[in-house]
C-alpha cells in the first residue's frame, strides 16, 4: 500500500498515548518515555516562556508542546528550561508537524521543523460523529494523507477557516473536530488563495494539533 493510502485502524501503538500526555508536567515519567521513541538520543526543547504559556519546541522532532500554568504560577517571558517549575505546568495542546511540496520544494509550516520521524500517527477519535454516524475508533494518518480523507473518516468538521480572504491572512485552510480535541491545517498550493477549499480536498496535512477534547 503506498503511503499516501488512508489506513483506518483500530490497532493501538506508541502514537496513541499523544493524548494520553495532556495535563502532564514537563518532566512527568510518560512525557520523557513518549520523547524516547521519538530520538535514540537525549533531545533539548527550544523554550519560549510567557506569563499564560511556555512552549517547548523540539525542532528535530517535528514537534511542539504547549503547557499552561496553574496554581497561580506566572512564568516570566524568557526563562531558561532550568528556570521553570514543572510541578505548577501542564500540557494543553501538542502540535505535530508534517512536510509538503510547494511549487516543487518540500517545506514545513516552519523552516526550522523537521518532519514528525513516525508514521503512520494513529490518532483516537469518539466512536460516531456529532450527527451520530458511525465510524472507526481510531484513524491511521500517513504523510500523504489528504483533507478529504480526513472528512470522509471523520465527518465534516465542527469548525473550519483559512484560505484566502482579509480574514484568513495566507494560512492554509483548517478543520476542527472539537469533540475529539483534534485540528488539522493543510499544506501545499492547494490550502491557499482562491478556491482554495474547493481544491483543499487534494491538499495534504501539514499539522495536526491535539487539545482536550470539549463536548457540545
């Protein structure tokens, strides 16, 4: 099967605990195990530090994780990885980015991002849409994988914007599945300028983002 193919699986593996890491501290025991599998060697965040936000970005890895502070906590912009108190931080969101050709050159939503080293990304996801159609509990993404792919599995999104437009600025176009805590924007020429979503269909993901789920 090629990579591009849609796999729906049920199948769980390493990838499946993503989610699983939203509302763990940065030096929780499952956060540095799932960094494992990502790199036989000790990767170090770049950190950006901000009083209602810090962002650990693991550039090689194609990945960044978002935590929050809590009990009152209000880091300083700038901290250093040492300076920051684990124990009043908690993952809200993880952001896993992808590679997509543009204009004949394959380029990331950031130049300094690789792409995620391990696919394909299982992704869990509740067991019926919000119209109560069925569909499988667990989504396999490959790198190739497309928007409409992604909505034929999954349904039509709760929520969707980019494309062109004073309003959409030149970001790609996006979707939304709030209930399952899941974004996914898309790349390549396709995502972008008019008509970008009649022709999104074809346009490959270039991020998928987790956050914690919220029912409507």
């Amino acid at each position: 099967m090629r990579d591009g193919d849609m796999l729906l699986t049920c199948e769980m593996s390493t990838t499946t605990a993503i989610r699983d890491l939203l509302g763990h501290s940065p030096s929780s025991p499952h956060l540095v195990a799932y960094l494992s599998t990502l790199s036989t060697t000790q990767v170090t965040p770049d950190v950006k530090s901000y009083p209602d936000a810090v962002y650990f970005n693991y550039y090689a890895l194609g990945l960044s994780l978002l935590f929050i502070p809590i009990s009152g906590y209000k880091p300083r912009s700038g901290l250093s990885r040492q300076d920051l108190q684990d124990a009043h931080l908690v993952l809200d969101g993880i952001d896993i980015y992808n590679t997509v050709k543009s204009d004949g050159k394959t380029s990331s939503r950031s130049p300094a991002y690789s792409p995620y080293p391990t696919t394909p990304i299982t992704l869990t996801v509740a067991p019926e849409t919000k119209e109560g159609t069925s569909r499988p509990s667990a989504l396999s993404v490959t790198r190739n994988m497309t928007g409409k792919e992604f909505v034929t599995a999954l349904g039509e999104p709760d929520r969707k914007g980019g494309g062109s437009g004073p309003s959409s600025g030149n970001i790609g176009i996006w979707v939304e599945w709030t209930r399952d805590g899941l974004m996914v924007e898309f790349g390549g020429d396709d995502s972008r300028g008019p008509q970008a979503w009649e022709r999104g269909k074809d346009a490959p993901w270039r991020v998928i983002s987790f956050f914690t789920s919220k029912t409507k």
